[in-house]
C-alpha cells in the first residue's frame, strides 16, 4: 500500500496526489493507492491515516505486516515523519512543514480549501495536537527521502534538510512549494518507495545523502 498526504487546505484532488496514483495506476498498482481527505484537526487526521494502513492490512508496526509505504506533502509531510517513524516504512517527504504548531499560528480561524470549495476552522487546540507529534530525531533516516526546493515560497528548505539529517536526500534548485515539476521526480519517489522500476530523471537538481 501505498498511503498519500495531501498538505494544509489540499486535498486528494491535489496536482501531487492525483501523479502519484496516476502512475501507480501505469503501473498496475493503483488498487495499493489510498489518499484520504484528512480533517483540519492533526489528531483526526492521524487516525484517518491509521485507518486507512489498517484497511490495507496493516495494523501495526511489525516485520510480518504487508508492505506500506507513505509520502507526504507540506503538512502531510509532518504527519508522514511521524508515521514513518512508528511503522517503520519507507517514506518520502516533499516540501514538508518541520514547525507547524508555529506555522499554522496565523491560520487560526476559517480558511478556505484550495479544492472544491468550502473551508476549515484551525482552532488554538490543534497546535497542540501537532506538538504532540514532533518527531525530534529520526530512529531510521535511512527509511526517509526528502525533496526539498530551494524556491519554496511557504516553508525553508535549510530546515527541512537539517531535519532529515541521514536520510535520501534531493535538493532541487528552484521550483515552488508546490513542486510544480513534479512529473520529474514521481518515478523516482515511487521506486524509493519499493515499487521498482528504471527510470530516469531530469531537472536542475543535486542529490545528497546527509548525515
């Protein structure tokens, strides 16, 4: 399985999310797929996110579990840190928020989502509840793989990196939060995730292992 993590205001209708399943369909696995609409509170959230890996067939952490793997965009990309980090599963991490109990600050009250309409209320109470997922060190960096663009516009890529010391780590020059040329990275990302395949890459990028 393969469990996606839209950002802050997204959803799986997202230009990332809809890639990865697009490939993942290319390549016969789109039944391993599963992106769902994460609530605005961080601990809903996490639970959405652990009832879909208990759907798939994965309960809880453990060498006999089926495979899983989890990328994560912006703020799913801190909810895939500390995922990533009690399954025990590859994980990648794009553009991913390091502090959002201080980022989401001046969110509080009704914001607009950037899909189909509507809106959430962030509330002071979930700044709490992303502070209870602080993943402070990663156990097993080398589980992770960080893409970090230097041009994000939201979010510091220097953090990011200093974050993820000993993990995979692609630093791309330029770009946006949005990583607009993602369609460059996906199949990379996917084989990081063990869903194999040789498969190119291009873009004006330099790859580092930190650590």
């Amino acid at each position: 399985m393969l469990l996606y993590l839209h950002g802050f205001r997204s959803s799986p209708q997202s230009f990332k999310a809809r890639l990865v399943q697009q490939r993942m369909r290319e390549r016969g696995l789109g039944r391993h797929f599963a992106c769902p609409m994460l609530d605005v509170s961080p601990a809903a959230a996490i639970a959405q996110a652990e009832a879909a890996i208990a759907a798939a067939g994965r309960s809880a952490p453990g060498a006999q579990a089926r495979p899983l793997a989890i990328v994560g965009s912006s703020l799913g990309g801190y909810y895939a840190r500390w995922l990533g980090q009690k399954y025990g599963c590859p994980t990648v991490l794009l553009n991913p928020a390091v502090h959002p109990w201080t980022d989401l600050e001046r969110y509080l009250g009704e914001q607009p989502l950037w899909h189909g309409g509507g809106s959430v209320r962030v509330e002071r109470h979930h700044l709490q509840e992303l502070l209870d997922l602080r993943v402070d060190t990663l156990r097993q960096p080398e589980q992770y793989y960080l893409l970090a663009a230097t041009g994000d516009e939201v979010l510091d890529y220097r953090e990011m990196v200093a974050a993820c010391a000993g993990a995979r780590i692609r630093v791309i020059e330029g770009s946006d939060h949005a990583i607009s040329e993602f369609d460059q990275y996906v199949d990379e990302v996917l084989d990081f995730c063990g869903y194999s395949g040789n498969y190119g890459n291009s873009g004006n990028d330099t790859d580092a292992r930190q650590g």
